[in-house]
C-alpha cells in the first residue's frame, strides 16, 4: 500500500505510522511540492498511491499542489482531510 502523507507528519509520526503498517511505503509531499519516497525524490507520473493524508500543514503550504496530485491519481481509493468533520459558522 502507498500512502501519501506529508513530510511534517512523516518527521512528527513516521517512526509510530510505520511500527503501526508495517507493509505500507510512505510517499512524501513535501512544502515545495515534490515528493520523496524513501530517500528519492520522485516524480509524480506512473505514481499509484492508494490512500492520501491532507493533514494541516498541507493547507498552509502545497495545497494547491496537493490536490493536483490527487486529480491525477485515479488509483485512490481513500482521501482522508484533517478538516473532515470541521464546521465552519
């Protein structure tokens, strides 16, 4: 399973995420908008993640970028938004 989650949740939570799926690989959106896998930097194209992280930082910084990425990727099958959920009066 490929996951896409950003590089500040990856340096705050990586250790527990990967103790916790341990199958999973960790694809890293990162504030300038490229992604790393492992130590790689990767391009986007040919990408399949199955699950994708839109933490809060990402609002901060590559959103726009983010939800490129995500047009792009019809292997998708869960995107889940740390704004779920949230109502805004």
């Amino acid at each position: 399973m490929l996951v896409m989650i950003s590089e500040n949740v990856h340096r705050g939570h990586g250790a527990r995420l990967q103790a916790l799926a341990p199958a999973a690989a960790w694809l890293r959106l990162q504030d300038d908008g490229t992604l790393r896998l492992g130590d790689d930097v990767v391009e986007a194209t040919g990408l399949g993640p199955d699950v994708a992280f839109i933490s809060n930082d990402i609002f901060y910084g590559p959103v726009r970028r983010c939800f490129e990425l995500l047009e792009a990727w019809p292997s998708l099958e869960w995107v889940q938004s740390a704004a779920a959920g949230t109502e805004a009066p």
